[in-house]
C-alpha cells in the first residue's frame, strides 16, 4: 500500500505544470488537438490512474486515430516515448523538457535522420532551394499524420513543382496533400490518375485562356472553374471553346463571363459542340421571335437576354407551344396587368395544364365554350333572360352536369322554375342544389318535388308548362379580337 497519496479531491482543485519551454519551443507551431493531447495527457501523470487510448479520446472528444498520431507528433519533437506496435500505442512517457534540452543532447537533426533517403530524394526535387528542418518535420506529418507513402508524396511534391516552379511553399503543398488525404490518393495508381486528370486540365484551361486572348497560367479558381464545366457539366474542350464565340460581346472576356454562358447552356441541355452551334445559329432568328414576344407585352424598349431566350425555348420546344399562342397570351397578360416574362411563363403552365398548345387546340376551346353558350342562353332564355353567358355562368352549367350529373331537360325545368326572380341563375343552382342532395334526377320527380314546395307555401300549383326551346335562334356568335381574348378569362374553371 503507497504510504501517502493524494486525497480524491486534490487532483480538481490541484494544477498541471506546464514548462515554459514547452510553450515557447514546442507549442506554438503544433495543431491544436495535439496540444490537448499533450496537456491532457500531462495531467493524467499526475492522476496515475488507468486509461487506455479509447477512453483517452473519448474523454477530449476525438477520434482515437488522432490521439495516437499527435502523441507520435510529440514523440518525434523528441518530448516523449512510445511503447507503440505500429496499430495502438500501449503507454506514454513523458520526458522533462529542460532535461531533454539541456541534457540529452536534444536535436533535431535525430528527427530527420531515420528518413534519409526521403530527404534525399526530397531534397534533389526542389535542386539548389535547401529545405529547413521546419519544412521537414510539415513534410512528415504527411507521411504520419495524414498516412500518405513516401513515393505518393514524393509524386505529389514532382507534379506541382514541374506545374508551379521550384519556389512553391511547403504550406501550399500541406493543403493539397491534406486534400489528397481526404479524397483517398493514397497509391500509386490513384495518384498517377489524378496527376494524368490534373495535367489534361491544366493544358485544356490554357488553351481557353488563349482563346480568350489571355496569356498567363491558369489561376486556382480558373482551374476549379473548368473542372466544374468538364467534369460536372459534361462540356468538352471543343464545346467549351465553341461557346467562347458568345464571350465576343464583353469587353473584356472572362472566365466569369464564360461560365454564365455555359450554365445557361447547360440549362438548357446543350452539350455538344454541334448543339451549342445549331443554337448560336438560331439564335437570329429566335431573337426576333422573342424581341416580337417583347413588344406585344409592352416591353418593345427590352433588351433580349439569355433567359429570355431560355424561357422561350421552354415554351417551344418543351411546351411545344405555338407562337401565335405565345402572343394571344401576351395579350391576356397585358389585359390582367402583369407584363412580365414570369407572369407569361405563368399563364402558358395554366394553359398547358389544359392541353391548350396550338390554335387547334385553342379552336376546339372555342368550340366548346360556344356550345356551352348555346346551351346556356337556351337555359337563360327559359327563365326569361336574354342577356349572353358569362364565365361564371359556364362555371355553374359544368358544375350542373358534370359534378351533378343533372339532365339538361332537368336543368330547363329549374329555369321556368326560376322565371320570376330577379337573378336567374343563382335561383336555378338553388333549385338544382336541392333536387342534387334529395336525388331527385327525374322530371316527374323534379315536378312533384316543386309542387310540395308550393303547397307549403301556400301558392296554388302552376299549370303545365308548355314553352319549348328554339335552338335554332341561338346561332354560333361571331366573335370579334377582343372578345377571343374573353374567352380565356376563366380557362382554368373549364
């Protein structure tokens, strides 16, 4: 039994000494979870109690993989030493730094030794440009933190030398192989894949860039940007040099500028470079089609932009609308006093949501609406009106034979029935209302139904009624612009 020992409590209300050196020497360039590593584990040597690597990082939150590694980290600073069998670390020992400094001889150059020929191999890349010790130590925590090969490294280190110059940072270099790590380019193969991608696309950048009138290498975001439009959007060099042409118009030609024309494209499933010069063909004429759209909103003074062009596509080619309907809905907008290019993509989607594309069918729209009307005015003219239907008048006489399933012999009895009120159809779709929710769908039935209603009201029962419908005086109306226009006033009802 230890003879004297530390009360339970001490430990949270003792501290953890941290050296000085510690911070000034060591602290100061490492990762920060490291840092909690080392000081949490700082803190357990002085706990003395049991803990294993799972636990350790459970307790700070981490992953036990990055334990391990910034406890390596550490172990090659030469502050520490493992017992470590290559997949867990068993234990830690914690060395006084001052005594590793002052007295072990501490150097870094011990760090460097067991990669010799790493650095070797290293060292004759970057030629006469000496790398320091700090720029080693960044180069191993590739190997030992991310877990990169040497030779993927010593690949990666080649490529962006050769493409960059022997100048290029150490700090540059630990972005992409932290990327690298996280993309999973940790063989030989996946290495050599992505270089062989890289290497195409830097050359197919270049050459859009020459196009362009642009004499210079490629910038990161010119590079992300055309593998965005390669590998994303399926254009090839060829395509994307085909839709250069466009860029004619700016003053000064850009990248930003080419990747709106190509989104556009995109949208539109213009992919190859035969579709994009069939489009910028037809895109005279296209124009004028939609300059026509344009003036017949009211907006002759606009100028025509891609997504007008874009929208109009839609209409045609995908709605399979025809033009002269495009602009009879450009006249119902203009009537509602909504004169935009939304307001007429809107009204179109109703009209398709009616099958209603051509003047055909625009035609048999008519028609039917025209049949309606004789229908009604024969209704209206039973009860005593002779005023024309109106949309809210279709929109009963549908609800009446298509909802209810009345007769329309039912509907002409509803209306002598209505002859003496004052608003006629609405009397009708009571009276209809009623016989609809009591079933009753027989003449007979409907004239029994009327006399019980009289009889408690106390009027005497009608005598029969005799007057018979003339179809013949309800011709087919001939209707005038305007009053076409009217008709689409409630397609939606129809």
């Amino acid at each position: 039994m230890q003879l004297c020992s530390f009360d339970d409590n001490y430990k949270i209300f003792d501290i953890t000494p941290i050296e000085n050196l510690f911070i000034q020497e060591f602290m100061l360039r490492a990762p920060g979870n490291f840092v909690k590593v080392y000081i949490y584990g700082l803190s357990l040597c002085y706990d003395r109690q049991p803990l294993d690597i799972e636990n350790f990082a459970r307790s700070l939150d981490l992953d036990a993989n990055e334990v391990q590694n910034a406890f390596r980290y550490w172990e090659r600073q030469g502050i520490l030493e493992l017992d470590d069998n290559g997949d867990t670390i068993s234990s830690v020992k914690y060395y006084n730094i001052k005594d590793v400094i002052y007295n072990k001889d501490y150097n870094i150059e011990n760090t460097l030794y067991k990669y010799k020929d790493f650095n070797q191999n290293l060292q004759l890349m970057f030629g006469s440009r000496l790398l320091t010790p700090q720029e080693y130590i960044k180069i191993y925590d590739w190997i030992e933190i991310l877990r990169l090969p040497k030779e993927v490294i010593l690949m990666m280190i080649q490529f962006y030398l050769a493409e960059k110059g022997p100048n290029l940072s150490i700090n540059y270099l630990d972005k992409v192989a932290i990327q690298w790590a996280k993309d999973g380019i940790d063989t030989m193969h996946k290495a050599e894949d992505y270089i062989q991608a890289s290497e195409s696309c830097y050359k197919e950048t270049v050459a859009v860039l020459k196009y362009l009138g642009i004499h210079r290498s490629p910038s990161k975001i010119e590079l992300e940007l055309y593998k965005k439009w390669r590998e994303g959007w399926g254009f090839s060099l060829n395509a994307i040099l085909q839709a250069c042409r466009e860029t004619a118009k700016a003053q000064s030609p850009s990248f930003a500028y080419l990747d709106k024309i190509l989104e556009n494209l995109h949208r539109q499933k213009l992919i190859t470079p035969q579709q994009i010069l069939n489009h910028q063909d037809s895109r005279g004429s296209i124009q004028k089609l939609v300059r026509e759209v344009l003036y017949n909103l009211g907006l002759g003074n606009t100028t025509v932009t891609p997504k007008h062009q874009e929208l109009y596509n839609k209409w045609t080619q995908d709605w399979k609308f025809d033009h002269s309907v495009i602009l009879m809905a450009c006249k119902e907008c203009v009537r509602n006093k909504s004169n935009t290019f939304e307001a007429l993509d809107s009204s179109l989607h109703r009209w398709l949501k009616r099958g209603l594309r051509t003047a055909g069918d625009i035609r048999k729209y008519i028609d039917r609406v025209e049949a309606l009307d004789i229908d009604i005015r024969a209704v209206l003219d039973r009860a005593g009106d002779n005023r024309l239907p109106t949309p809210a008048d279709r929109k009963l006489f549908i609800k009446w034979t298509e909802t209810w399933n009345m007769s329309y012999e039912l509907i002409l009895l509803a209306a002598e029935y209505s002859i003496a009120a004052r608003n006629k159809m609405p009397f009708i779709h009571r009276i209809l209302e009623s016989w609809n929710k009591n079933n009753i769908r027989s003449l007979r039935e409907a004239r029994e139904d009327h006399k019980r209603h009289r009889s408690r009201q106390g009027r005497a029962p009608e005598g029969p009624l005799s007057k018979q419908v003339d179809f013949n005086k309800f011709e087919q109306h001939e209707y005038t612009d305007d009053e076409l226009e009217s008709l689409f006033e409630d397609i939606e009802n129809l």
